[in-house]
C-alpha cells in the first residue's frame, strides 16, 4: 500500500480500502492531520475517523458511503473547512448539502464549490 504521509497530511486515495485502520498510527500522529485524503477506495464506513480530531481538511470521495450519520464520527465538525463528498450514496439525498451545511458550520468548500451566504440561503430555500 502507497501511502503519502507528512506531519500534517495523510493520503490514502486510491489504495482500495475497506476501512480506515488507525492501529498503524500513534495517536499523536493522528492528533497532528489536519487532512484526510481517503477519496476513490471502498469505505462503507468512517470508524477509526475519531482519532483524527483536528481534520480541516477531508476527501472521502468515490467511496460507499451510504448513511449520512458516518460524518458524525468527526470530533470537531465545526474546524472542518472543505468536504469532497460526492460520488457516494450519501449524494443521492435529494438535501445531502443542506444537511452538511448544517452540521458543519465552518465549511468553505464543498465538493469543490465555494461555500458562501448565497449557496447556504439557496440550500435553505430548498428545503
């Protein structure tokens, strides 16, 4: 397995995971991520993303994701800055960004767009 790994950044796009295994990572090293890079593997689940407590940074992209819930697993939604979500089941919920927008507050990107007032009002009004 491939994987790219510096003080503050872990890459593990495309290495055809199932899961997320932090028992290889002490936890102070995964104390220190501030970006998760596990986009285009086979995640049906984000157990193990607990351990990653300062992510502002996350691409979880092209996985199997299905419920929606699994983002709970993050401990501080609030510092998370950009989210690559789609390409998942979760992106088929007719509202899966309002939804997001909503739990994560901090959120300036998403699935490559710019977050901003316009694009949270617009979510709103659809609901």
């Amino acid at each position: 397995m491939q994987t790219f790994v510096k003080p503050d950044k872990i890459s593990l796009s495309f290495q055809h995971i199932h899961a997320l295994d932090t028992e290889a990572l002490p936890a102070s090293k995964c104390k220190k991520v501030e970006k998760l890079f596990l986009s285009h593997n086979h995640l049906c689940t984000l157990e193990g993303l607990e351990h990653f407590p300062n992510l502002t940074h996350l691409s979880l992209s092209h996985n199997r994701l299905q419920d929606i819930e699994e983002l709970a697993r993050l401990k501080n939604p609030n510092i998370l800055e950009c989210l690559a979500i789609k390409g998942n089941y979760i992106d088929r919920h007719p509202d899966y960004k309002a939804l997001i927008l909503r739990y994560f507050s901090g959120l300036k990107e998403l699935d490559g767009l710019q977050v901003n007032e316009v694009l949270r009002g617009q979510l709103k009004e659809a609901e």
